[in-house]
C-alpha cells in the first residue's frame, strides 16, 4: 500500500461552499511547518459511580480541524471570502471537504463543517507568518483511495 512513505507533499485538500462558490476549491501553498491538523475527539462520555462503577456512553462529538496557510497562498482569499460573506449577510456558510492522502491511500470526506475561526490578517516579524483557519465538521468518513 503505501510502502512506509508518509509524505504529505502530494495531499490535495477540497473545500466546497455551495451556497458561495460556483465550483470546489483546491487549498494550496500551505504554512512550511504545519499544513492542517485535526484533534482527538472524545469519543465517550464517563461517569464514575462512588461504589467505583464506571459508566459510560457514546454522543456525537465534532471534529476540529486547523489549516494553517502562508502569507502568500491564494487560498487565504477563500477563507476571507467565507468571512465577509457571513459578516455581511449575518449568517453561517455550510463547507464540505475532501482531503486526499496518496501516500498512504486514504480519502477523508468532511461533511457539515462552519468556519469556526479565521485569523484576519498576517501577523508580521522578519517576514509575515502563516495565517490559521480553524473548522468544525460534524463528521468525517475515512476510505481508501
């Protein structure tokens, strides 16, 4: 399958906001050091009884996702797109996704997510940094490419 190569070079990464954009949308020129990342999700709910009893049962949990862009990608006009277009019209923008991972053959589709946080401009040093975009979907399905 994929021969012990983890590169995430050739990932490709698709947004698309049905509502906004008349076509899906390819993120490129992500940050050098961190292109997305998505965090554990809980999966149960505990309880612990005082006899010593643990009790515990499942409820749906979003996933958070960040990508991280740099200064120069395209890609951040995306986001402030789907930042103005809330502002303006005071509403949510629903965004599906697929992020495709050739290397180790998987495709994950992201369903039902919102902008949940965007960073508004670059912050700036020696040289501009990478700007931060974080998503909650309300599910992602993994399958094999």
């Amino acid at each position: 399958m994929s021969d012990y190569n983890i590169s995430d070079a050739n990932s490709v990464f698709t947004i698309t906001v049905s509502s906004l954009f008349n076509a899906p949308v390819t993120l490129s020129n992500y940050s050098a050091d961190r292109a997305f990342e998505v965090e554990q999700r809980e999966l149960v709910e505990t309880q612990m009884s005082v006899d010593g009893y643990l009790s515990a049962g499942w409820v749906p949990q979003p996933v958070h996702q960040s990508v991280s862009l740099a200064a120069s990608s395209d890609s951040c006009l995306v986001f402030e797109s789907i930042v103005t277009a809330q502002d303006v019209a005071r509403t949510i923008y629903r965004i599906g996704g697929e992020i495709q991972l050739p290397s180790v053959g998987r495709r994950y589709t992201l369903l039902r997510g919102v902008l949940r946080a965007a960073s508004p401009l670059p912050g700036a040093g020696r040289v501009l940094d990478a700007r931060r975009f974080d998503i909650l979907w309300e599910r992602v399905l993994p399958a094999a490419l």
